[in-house]
C-alpha cells in the first residue's frame, strides 16, 4: 500500500509533541518534509526535507497532505493555498476567525477537490462515542443544561496566543473545545450568545472568558476557557433524571492516568455508572483523514460542521466587544 507523503508547515510544539508521532505511529503515512522560518527548531524534526519557505513544501509534487499548526490568523491565508496546490489538508483549530474566512477556505477546498478536515482531535477518543450513546438512550433524560470548561496557564508572555493579531484569546485557544463539545458532541444548536470576560489590559486579548448559549428550547450551555487557571478540561451535561461529567475530556493524555472518564450521577447525586477510557485520539484523528482521502470521501466533522462551531465562537466575541465598550463607558 502507497503511503499518504506528509509536509508540516512550521515547527509549532503542536506538531512535534503531539501530530507528527501520530503520523508515525500511522502505517499510512510518511512524514517526508517541514517548512519553517527557524531552521534550527525544524532540525529537531528528524524530517528528510527542510524547506525555509512554505510555498516551497507547497510545490514538493512528492507530498500528498499537509498539517498547517500556523497561528491562528494564518490559517486561512495558507489552507486556500494548500487547497490550491491540491494538498489535502488537517489544520488546526480554529480553522478561521470568522465565517467569511470559514467559507474562504471551503470554495478553495471544493474548487480544487481536496479533503479537509479541521483538527479537533479530542473528538476521536472512544470516551465520546460513550457519551452519545448515553445520551441516545435517554439515560439522563433531556439534557437541559451544558457545562464546560479548559484552562491552563499560560506562563510565558511572549506566546502567540496573548497576541490579538494573531487570533489569540482564551475562548479561540481552549474554549472552542467546549463549544465543540457543545454543538457536535452533544448536538446543541444555540440561537443566542452572551459573552463575558477578562481582556488583558496588556495583551489586548481574553484571557478568562466565559460563553452563556441559549437554544430555542431553553436550554442553555454554559463554556468557559482561560489561560490563567490550573489545567482542568471537563463538560457536564445535566439532564432531567441525572448528569454525565467527562472528565479529562479534551485531553485525556495529560490526566496522571491517561483516560477520560465518564461518570454518571443521578438525581441524588449519587454516582451510577464510571467508565475510563484510554486511547489514542491523535492516532485516531490522522487514521480518520487517511480514510478519507484514500477513499475519496468526507470527514465525519465536515467542513460544514467547522463553519458552525466557527459561527458560535465568532458570535462571542462581537458580544464580548459589545459588553467591553459597554464595561469602559461604566468606568467613566
């Protein structure tokens, strides 16, 4: 069997700690190029061909598939030019800023007949399939209500994240896993966002936010994301006849044990059901893609589905703003 040939665009620690020996522990892949600014960093690699320019891998008629882990403002620019290029592409979250951008990308995706998928690799662990098979059997009754949250601390003050032009901020870096979770795990469709949070007076991004959803329903969905508080990553979902807590749900590989858990709770709070879970969702993920492009058919999480979790996250922050201008006139 021919092997998908892989480029990396940019030495992001994303990439080397976590995707690219994803891809080798992948019999479907080869890993045969990187391009980036920092040669140095690339060398740690251990990949065949260093390129300095990212057009250069782009060109490399050798590679089949890229991984784009660029910061986040970048990433419409270089997708559409991947697409372009005819490399099926894996781009990290979130895939855009916008909706405007979202669908950029899209037309460049269509228009050149490339496999895309975004990279929410928590997703692909087996703990989550769990959780819409609870949900499917009315375990808990109807969900009523969403909790989640992601933080951690973000230590060093010049990491791109705490950058605005760059597409930094708390809910685009780890928040977007809860809105994820949100919409795609648990299929909430909000029709109303509110946003608040802490804008660093400095950085000129959120880096404690929370996001309130509401849905036609009344049901509502409460997401918080920071970069200032401990490492925790959990969602709740609380239902007319009990709860399910997900446990290290996003990542799963940095819990003491390596699993998610699911625990189920009743209405006495009365712990039920525990499960633990360990896989492999990075290898699952880049497996997933591997499919696709070998079988010419779409992800699972379609790039339609991309655009709405885009939507939610966009929305949020235009109420964040609103509220700011609002919080700055009460000041004076």
């Amino acid at each position: 069997m021919k092997k998908i040939q892989w480029g990396i665009l940019s030495a992001a620690n994303i990439a080397y700690d976590q995707v690219l020996p994803a891809l080798r522990r992948s019999d479907c892949a080869e890993v045969v190029a990187i391009a980036s600014k920092s040669e140095g960093r690339a060398e740690k690699f251990n990949i065949p061909t260093i390129y300095k320019e990212y057009d250069q891998l782009l060109d490399d008629p050798a590679i089949d598939a890229v991984y784009i882990p660029l910061p986040n403002a970048l990433h419409v620019e270089w997708a559409i030019k991947a697409a372009k290029k005819g490399k099926h592409i894996l781009l990290e979250k979130p895939a855009a800023l916008n909706v405007e951008e979202m669908k950029d990308i899209q037309k460049a995706v269509l228009d050149n007949g490339v496999i895309f998928m975004e990279a929410f690799m928590y997703q692909f662990h087996k703990q989550h399939q769990r959780v819409r098979e609870l949900l499917e059997s009315n375990y808990i009754g109807d969900y009523l209500h969403i909790k989640a949250h992601f933080s951690w601390m973000l230590e060093d003050c010049n990491d791109i994240r705490l950058n605005p032009e760059l597409g930094g901020g708390a809910m685009r870096d780890v928040g977007c896993y809860g809105v994820h979770a949100m919409s795609q795990i648990i299929g909430m469709k909000p029709t109303k966002v509110t946003m608040a949070g802490k804008i660093h007076p400095e950085y000129k991004v959120d880096t404690l936010s929370t996001c309130i959803f509401i849905d036609e329903q009344g049901r509502t969905a409460e997401i918080t994301a920071s970069m200032e508080l401990p490492m925790i990553n959990r969602y709740e979902i609380i239902g007319s006849k009990g709860t399910i807590l997900v446990d290290s749900a996003f990542r799963p590989d940095a819990s003491l044990d390596k699993s998610g858990k699911v625990i189920v709770k009743d209405l006495n709070n009365q712990t039920v059901l525990y499960e633990a879970y360990e896989d492999d969702q990075y290898l699952n993920q880049v497996e997933h893609l591997h499919d696709c492009i070998i079988n010419r058919c779409q992800p699972r999480y379609s790039i339609e589905d991309s655009i709405k979790v885009i939507h939610y996250i966009e929305k949020g922050y235009e109420s964040l703003n609103r509220s700011s201008v609002t919080q700055n006139l009460l000041n004076h």
